[in-house]
C-alpha cells in the first residue's frame, strides 16, 4: 500500500465531492479515508488515499488532481503520505 493525502479547500459549491472521487475512481485511486466540513460557506475535505493501483505515475495524478481542483474552482493538492508527515511534524 502506498499512501497519499489529498486536501481540498474552497468555496462551498455542488459537485466538489463528486469530481473529486470520479477522478481518483477513474485513476484507479482507492479511498481509505474521508473527512469533509464546510464552514460558512467554505469547503474543507482532507483524503488518504492508497494510490498502489494508480493507473498513471504519481506526478501525474497530482497534477491532475490540480487540474480537476481548478476546473471546479477549489485548490486540491496531493501528496505522498511521507512528505505530508514530514511537513507537519512539530
């Protein structure tokens, strides 16, 4: 298993969810978790994902997943779960 993490963040509008999970599914990215809020009209979703069975090489994805972000007008970034720990130790 390999494991990334995904965080969304944006204006709350009808569709981030769905995108979102359509890309991954369509990438062969398996959801392992999910947390999702939205706060006075401000959408927060934050994934692990186990990207193992990804159909495309990692960098890709990513970008990809910026692309959709941007398309649906929300920022996504994807990282590899050790990166995103390391950014995020105290």
């Amino acid at each position: 298993m390999k494991k990334a993490v995904i965080t969304v963040v944006g204006r709350d509008t009808v569709g981030i969810l769905a995108r979102t999970c359509t890309y991954l599914a369509d990438a062969g990215v398996n959801i392992l978790d999910i947390s999702q809020t939205v706060v006075q009209d401000y959408f927060n979703m934050m994934m692990v994902v186990d990207v193992a069975g990804a159909k495309m090489p990692f960098a890709e994805l990513a970008a990809g997943m910026e692309e959709t972000g941007r398309a649906i007008g929300v920022q996504i970034k994807c990282q590899k779960e050790e990166i995103f720990d390391k950014m995020h130790r105290i």
